[in-house]
C-alpha cells in the first residue's frame, strides 16, 4: 500500500492518480496498476482490455462513451503530453454536463481514472503522443457515441488552440449535448 496517491476532482468519481516512482542515475521505476492499491484508494475496477494509440500535435480525439456497454477508464500517456478530459453523462449527477480535463505526460506520470457514463477526449499538445489506457468492459463495434470537442454548452476550455487541429470527419460531426439529451430524454 502506498505506492500511488489519488486527487479526487471537482466531478465525484474522477481521479488523478500519481504513482510513486523509485529513481536513480540508471533510471526508474514505477508500478503503473496494482489492483490492491487502487481499490484502497476507492477505486475498485476490474480491467478487461488495454489499448495504446499513437498520435501527432494537434490531434484530437473524442469526445467518446459506450452507448449500451459503459466502461470505466485508467488513462496514461507513456511518451508526449496530451490535455485529457471528461464530461459527466450520469443522468441525475449534480455535475450532469460539465467537464474536467488534466495534463497527463511521461514526464508527470499521472493517471486519469474515468468512471462509467462519462465521455471523453484528449488532445495532444507535444510533437507525438502514445496514450494507453485500460478499459472495465471489451470494444462492441456499433456502440460509441460522442459529443463535439467544442460544444457550448459543455465549454471545455482546450489549451493550445492556436494549433492546427487534426480531427476526423466522425469527430467534427457529432451531435450537439442538446441533441443528445433530446435523444435520450433527458431534462436538466
């Protein structure tokens, strides 16, 4: 016990996870995921599948949830710096709708813990990225949702816009939050 600390977020269920690093000239260590200390810290997720991704300055990616097969999220960058973020989707939260987004980097070595019906996104702000992150439940093809990266009603606050944006076409175009709370019948 006692190798990561945990910052809760301004959103309940979020969390920063910083794991404690063991360092000399020869280089580090660090243990990125023990399930005993993370359910002693409130965080009890049993993780089923891990992904990496690759990117570029300037990509965006999201923002993304699971429609009928919600998942929980331990996100990390391994190489690069990337601004994260989550939106609170869970019907009936005080914070139904509003986001927060931290900086994850090889260099701070933090972690993102991300619950079940939230979305969520990263941009990249270094010259290249890897993003790796575990996941609660396998990928369903057909089930992603996701919401624009600059809705306003949410109004994320992205730093380094002054950058070219690199965002596919199925990020640009998807439906507003009204939208999607009108699909899902959901009133605030």
């Amino acid at each position: 016990m006692g190798k990561i600390s945990v910052e809760k977020c301004d959103i309940e269920g979020l969390m920063v996870v910083t794991p404690q690093v063991f360092g000399d000239e020869r280089g580090y260590f660090m243990e990125t995921y023990n399930y005993n200390d993370f359910k002693a810290c409130g965080i009890d997720a049993v993780f089923v599948q891990d992904n990496q991704s690759s990117s570029t300055k300037g990509v965006l990616r999201g923002l993304h949830f699971q429609i009928e097969h919600p998942q929980d999220k331990l996100v990390r960058v391994v190489r690069g710096e990337v601004f994260d973020v989550a939106v609170d989707l869970r019907v009936g939260s005080n914070t139904y709708g509003k986001w927060f987004g931290t900086v994850l980097s090889e260099e701070n070595k933090k972690q993102f813990y991300i619950p079940k019906n939230f979305a969520h996104g990263f941009l990249v702000l270094s010259d290249t990225a890897e993003f790796c992150y575990k996941c609660t439940d396998f990928y369903h093809p057909g089930d992603e949702g996701g919401l624009p990266y600059n809705d306003k009603d949410i109004g994320i606050k992205w730093p380094g816009l002054n950058t070219e944006l690199n965002i596919n076409d199925r990020d640009r175009n998807w439906p507003s939050f009204e939208e999607y709370k009108a699909v899902r019948n959901i009133t605030c």
